[in-house]
C-alpha cells in the first residue's frame, strides 16, 4: 500500500451493503438493522430474493419508493419510507417480535460500534451523542439464526472496531458470526477472527495493524472484489 492509506482504497458502505447481500439465500427470512444494513436490500442477487422484516410490523417489504412517492404510514424500524412486494403482511409489534424470539428468522444483519472476537456485540451507546437504549436488537441477535454485521474496519479516530473484548454496552453475548467491514470479510470462530478474505490493496500485516486483535488465517484468503458504484 505504498503512498497510500486504508481510506483510499476502503469500500464505499454500498459496496459492503452489495457483499453482505451476496451471502443471503433464495428465500432467506432477514431483519435489517437501522443504517448501513438497510441497504443490503437494494443488492440482491439476480434469481435470489429475500423476504425482509421490520420490527415494527411488517414482513416482505421492497425498496424504498421513489422521492416524492413516500407512503409515511409505510415504514421501516428506522423511519423511512418502504415499499410492499406481493403477499406483504402487517402484524402487531409484539408478534413481529414472537417471529424474533421464536428462531424464525435466518439472519439479522448490524451494524456495530465493537465486535469482540468471542462474538460479543457492542451497537448501542450511551451519552449525549449514544442511542438511548439497546432496544431490539438485543432480540435479534440471539433470536437469528446467523448474526452477521456490518461496519467500517476502524472508527473516525482511526481505533481498531474490531476487538479483543468490548469496552462499550454489550448488545449480545457471542452472538456474531460474520463481519463485512470496508476492508475484510472476518467469520468468528472458536473465539478467534478468521479472516476469509481481504482487499487486494492491503497487505495481511497492514489490516492486522487495524485489528484490535489476532486475524486468523485457515488456508486462502480471497480477494475481496466488489463492483464500482
């Protein structure tokens, strides 16, 4: 990475949007997170499609519609405005959270302030500038099948997210399975970070020295390739 740093060559948040979506299954039940996981919706393979649920009620959502074409009595946990697809359903929030609980759901894809390489979650904050409470996503994260996350490599002040042990509010205990960061695909095993693969640009000892702990390599690391958005 000569004459370079990680932020010219890091993914954009659509590009890690567009990865994570390629690891979704035809017919796969998903809970997208507030923020960068919503996007993951608008990268599904062609001939897969996934069945996406809201918190707050509502279960086959589509995109977002066109600006100026909002139904704002349709939206998402997060506040914006959604589409329907076909045999949509509403429900009362506390059956929407029955699915959660109950295992109906095959992934919950975060984001995150601090992943532990045991799997431990830190995704909510307290503080002036933190999210006020854990809320669903404490459910989420032990009702999935698969928890996987999404985030930038390091933080604004260049610290490692990627951690030995968290140092913020736990969302969940082991819980995440996957990591999509704007550099790395990282799987959590045995308590380890396992790197899967990584960008071209950046070599093993660089992304290490971005990593608040060990990067475990099992055979190949692949090339992280994305399309240019």
């Amino acid at each position: 990475m000569t004459g370079t740093t990680h932020d010219d060559i890091k993914l954009s948040n659509a590009q890690i949007a567009w990865r994570a979506a390629q690891d979704i299954a035809d017919g796969a039940y998903v809970n997208l997170g507030i923020g960068l996981p919503e996007a993951v919706a608008r990268y599904q393979p062609p001939g897969r499609e996934a069945i996406f649920h809201t918190e707050n009620g509502i279960l086959n959502f589509g995109e977002a519609p066109p600006e100026g074409q909002e139904d704002w009595d349709l939206i998402n946990a997060g506040k914006k405005a959604v589409t329907l697809k076909p045999g949509a359903a509403f429900f009362h929030h506390a059956d929407s959270f029955a699915m959660v609980r109950g295992g109906h759901l095959d992934v919950a894809i975060l984001g995150a302030y601090q992943v532990a390489q045991n799997g431990d979650l830190a995704n909510w904050s307290v503080g002036a500038r933190g999210v006020p409470a854990v809320g669903g996503a404490m459910d989420l994260v032990h009702g999935a099948k698969r928890v996987a996350v999404l985030t930038e490599h390091v933080t604004k002040k260049g610290e490692p997210k990627l951690v030995e042990r968290c140092a913020l509010p736990l969302t969940g205990v082991g819980c995440v399975t996957r990591v999509y960061t704007s550099l790395a695909v990282i799987d959590i095993e045995n308590g380890r970070f396992m790197l899967r693969e990584k960008l071209p640009a950046i070599g093993l000892e660089e992304l290490q020295s971005l990593t608040g702990a060990e990067l475990a390599v099992d055979g190949t690391v692949a090339d992280l390739i994305v399309p240019e958005f």
